[in-house]
C-alpha cells in the first residue's frame, strides 16, 4: 500500500514557465513533508519543507503548498530553469519519536531551453 | 561543514556474499537512516539508529543489519546477498529525531552478479 503517490511519472515544461508537481498522501498521521530532488548517481538534495501546522512555505523559486483535508501537497517551481531538470521525491513523516521517511515514486522534471 | 558520505561509492559482489556500507553523517548529527533505492519500488526505508540505538526498522528480512557507533558514523551489512540486493544505499543524517530534515549521501551502489 503506497501511502504517498506521486501519480504524474513526469513532466515537461518551458524555461521561465512554472512547474507544478504534484503529491498525494493516504495517512493521516503524517506531520511533517519534504520534497528532494535528485540527479542520477547522487543522493536525493533536499529542497524545501513543510509542518502540518502550515499551509505554505516558500524558499527563493520554490514554495510547497499543503492541503491537508485533500491529503495533496503541492510543488511550485517559478520560473523553472535548465538546471531544475531532475527526478523530484515527495517524502512525509508521521508522527512520533523517529525519523522516518515514507517517500513517493519521483517525478522525472524536464525544463525545455 | 562536510555533507554526508558513504563508502565504498561502488560495489560488486556474488550472490551468497555479504557487505558492509559505512556511512559519516554531518558532524553534530546523531540520527542516522539507511534507505534503498531500486528503480520499481522507489526509496525504502530500511533502519534508523539514534544514540547507538536502533530506534525504527522497515520491512526488509534479518538479512539487513546495521549498528551505529558512539560517534555517531554507522555501518548496514547484508549478510548472503541475492541479485534482488542490487540497488542504491543511502544513508541519511539529521540532528535529532522527530521533524527535522535528513541530509543524504551520495549512496554506495551495489551490484550482486
């Protein structure tokens, strides 16, 4: 049972245009979500963050909205560059004393010149 | 401050063999994860240690192992390995548990012929 999806494989989308990826998660007691972005042969970078408490929270280009009576989130990318070409992890933690993460499948971001 | 990192960067092994990863988290980390990466399923969570002490595990056979030392660096071992055992290790560091952010190595990739 995958408790966060990120349904979209992948996406394209022009350079200065906005990238929006999308997530969806099934547990209620998730608390805390995070989005990385990985190049292939490297570790996943983290990007930005977001407490259950908030329903935005926006870094320079990137800003991760939180819905959570739709158990959605939402990544803003604006405007989008060559170099935001990636595969994007949508992860969640639920609550409680640990720090695991549950994470989604990747979208694969390519950002046309 | 250095980012985590992961030895060895590559790895070739048989089936039947065993390994051991090590990974150094961020200096002033404690938390310690290992995740698997494998191109189905995705990024798995395999354990994570805080304070010496494995404190969560995920759904991987006794096969997986791992320990963490007194200065927080940790090592996960896979003890008679089979050609499903092919993937990415990585291993991510934080300061605490809880809702804090991981930071991820660059992985080790282990290929089992």
């Amino acid at each position: 049972d995958q408790q966060v999806k990120q349904n979209s494989p992948s996406l394209s989308v022009q350079e200065g245009r906005i990238s929006i990826l999308n997530c969806d998660y099934t547990n209620s007691m998730f608390d805390y979500f995070l989005w990385y972005k990985k190049y292939p042969a490297e570790g996943p970078t983290f990007l930005i963050s977001i407490s259950s408490i908030k329903d935005k929270n926006e870094d320079g280009r990137f800003t991760v909205f939180l819905n959570k009576s739709a158990k959605h989130l939402s990544l803003h990318i604006v405007p989008s560059q060559p170099g935001d070409s990636a595969v994007y992890f949508c992860a969640a933690r639920d609550t409680g004393a640990n720090s695991k993460l549950t994470f989604g499948k990747g979208i694969t971001l390519s950002v046309r010149p | 401050k250095a980012g985590v990192t992961q030895t060895p960067r590559y790895l070739i092994k048989t089936r039947g063999q065993q390994v051991t990863l090590s990974c150094s988290p961020i200096s002033g980390h404690r938390s310690v994860s290992w995740y698997q990466q494998t191109p189905g399923q995705g990024l798995q969570f395999l354990f994570e240690y805080f304070s010496e002490t494995q404190r969560n595990k995920g759904n991987f056979p006794g096969r997986f192992s791992g320990r963490q030392f007194s200065n927080s660096r940790s090592e996960m071992n896979v003890s008679t390995l089979e050609l499903g055992d092919s993937a990415l290790y990585l291993c991510a560091s934080s300061l605490g548990q809880g809702p804090v952010t991981q930071y991820f190595g660059p992985g080790t990739r282990l290929t089992v012929l």
